[in-house]
C-alpha cells in the first residue's frame, strides 16, 4: 500500500514517499525494480499514490493527453478514470499554481480534502510509525529533514510488507526559477560498514566498502530541466543506475555498467534531460555534477 507524507510551512512543502511494489498484479524482487510514488507533473503540480500501479500511470498518461492546466479538472480526472479500479487507490495533489503551496487529498471512494497543511496515504501501521518517531525527534523549521529521518527508519525497520526499499523526497524549490517549482532532491547515502582511521589534518579518501562486506550507497541525481522532470538512482557499488522518466513510465529504465558521470552523459545524451547531484570519485572524493557543463 507503500507511505506518503505531506506537509506545507509557511511557503514550502514537503512530500517524502518510499519506493516499494505492493500492487498484486507486479512482482517486486529488489530495489533494481521500485518504482516512483511521488510524480512531478509539471513545474507547478505533483501527485502521489498508494495503490494501483496501473491506475496511477493511466492517470498520468491522461493528465498529458488532455492538457489538464489547473487543480480541478485534474480532480475530476483522477475520480472519473478512478470509478473503474477494483483496487483501493488514494493520491494526493501539490499544488503551486498561485505561487503558494496547496495541498489536497483524493480517498474512500473519490472523497476530495482540499487545502490541507499536512496528510498522508498508504499503511496505516507504517504511518502510525512514522508518527511515532516524527514527534519523538527535535524539531527545526523548515522540519523536512525529521520527515526524511522518520519515513528512512520506517522503511529501514522492515516491518512492513508493504512499505519498502529507498525514500524519494520532493520539495517546493524557491532558488532554481523566479516562480517557486517543484523538484525531486539530490543526495547520496552511503554505508561502508567499514571503521575507517582518519589522521588529524590529513586528507585522506573515503572508503565505500565492498558488496562482499556489506557495503551499501545509493546517490539520487535530479533533473534542471522543466521540459524533462526526472529523477536519477545510482546504487555506488553495482556501478547501475536506473532513471524515472514518469511522463512515460513510473518504473525506471535500468542502465547497466556505467559510472557515476557515464550514467548522467548517457541520460543527456538519450532524452536531453540534464541532471546534476553529488558522486564519490575514484579517489573517494565528493563531488558535485552537473549535466550542463558536459556539454562544454
């Protein structure tokens, strides 16, 4: 049933969603085959799901097709294609048409909540969870990284069947363009389950483990480009990555046997979608990229 949360402070909002398949009609074996749960749709408007794979994707594909410009019309979309699942799906809009963030909830049969300041969807017992852990953290403002802290240990507890694999993070971005648009986060999370002696006042690289020892990073590369919104994984150690192209398809392309900078050439090259984020070197260095300056 997966977990999305949601929250709006002050002109900022937050979504966080996990990536794991829990629709009966796919199979779900590993990571390499999640797909993404919260779809940006355009610079202006977002919408997450928990259900149905295909009926999100349906909605998706029709939201292009027809043009869909403001907040309802694509409420009546999602209710009219919805009347016909079998399969209990809820989703929820955000919204920054107007320059402020708005938020609204589609459940329990085509039941619309509009304006919310925070919400969710999925299962029940993984939210209450993640609940459990949100209040017990210090609080900051804006509080996305207490959201991303809470979503990671209720994916990471691996208590609940349906709630799995990475957390993807999608946030109002108030720098990027003059109007406030939506973009998926960068980030790179890295356990080497190695100690590692780092000498005072020395530069030294950092390990990243090995596969055989445990080792375990993922980078998340995103998209600078409002005619191609898209969202990049690299898993650091199987040198894969795989891309979310949700115009086209909430399950990612996988490519195979490239580098950090390789796998971000290939997508430019492909779809003409410029990527950037951070990536660990050879020499075990941090660094940032940027999609637009290969073409230098």
């Amino acid at each position: 049933m997966s977990l999305v949360v949601a929250r709006i402070e002050g002109l900022n909002l937050f979504i966080e969603s996990d990536s794991k398949v829990s629709d009966p009609l796919m199979v779900q074996k590993s990571p390499v085959c999640s797909v993404i749960k919260t779809v940006i749709l355009n610079p202006l408007v977002t919408l997450s799901y928990a259900g149905d794979v295909h009926l999100a994707e349906e909605i998706i594909r029709n939201f292009y097709i027809k043009g869909i410009s403001n907040v309802e019309e694509f409420i009546e979309l999602i209710n009219h294609i919805s009347e016909g699942s079998t399969l209990d799906t809820d989703f929820i809009i955000g919204a920054a048409d107007g320059g402020s963030p708005r938020l609204f909830r589609i459940r329990n049969n085509c039941q619309v909540e509009r304006d919310l300041t925070s919400t969710w969807i999925g299962d029940v017992e993984a939210y209450s969870k993640y609940q459990e852990v949100y209040h017990s953290l210090e609080k900051n403002n804006p509080s996305y990284r207490e959201m991303r802290v809470a979503i990671s240990e209720v994916i990471n507890s691996n208590k609940f069947e349906s709630v799995g694999w990475f957390n993807v993070s999608v946030f109002l971005d108030h720098e990027i363009h003059v109007h406030p648009v939506f973009a998926y986060d960068i980030g790179l999370n890295l356990d080497a389950n190695v100690k590692q002696h780092i000498p005072e006042n020395t530069k030294t690289p950092l390990s990243v483990g090995s596969i055989e020892g445990g080792a375990y990073g993922v980078t998340f590369f995103a998209s600078l480009s409002p005619k191609a919104i898209g969202l990049g994984i690299y898993f650091v150690h199987a040198n894969l990555g795989i891309l979310y192209y949700p115009k086209y398809s909430l399950q990612g392309e996988i490519i195979k046997g490239k580098s950090p900078v390789d796998f971000i050439k290939s997508i430019l090259e492909k779809y003409n979608m410029p990527l950037h984020g951070f990536y660990l070197d050879e020499q075990g260095r941090f660094k940032h990229i940027d999609a637009r300056k290969l073409l230098a």
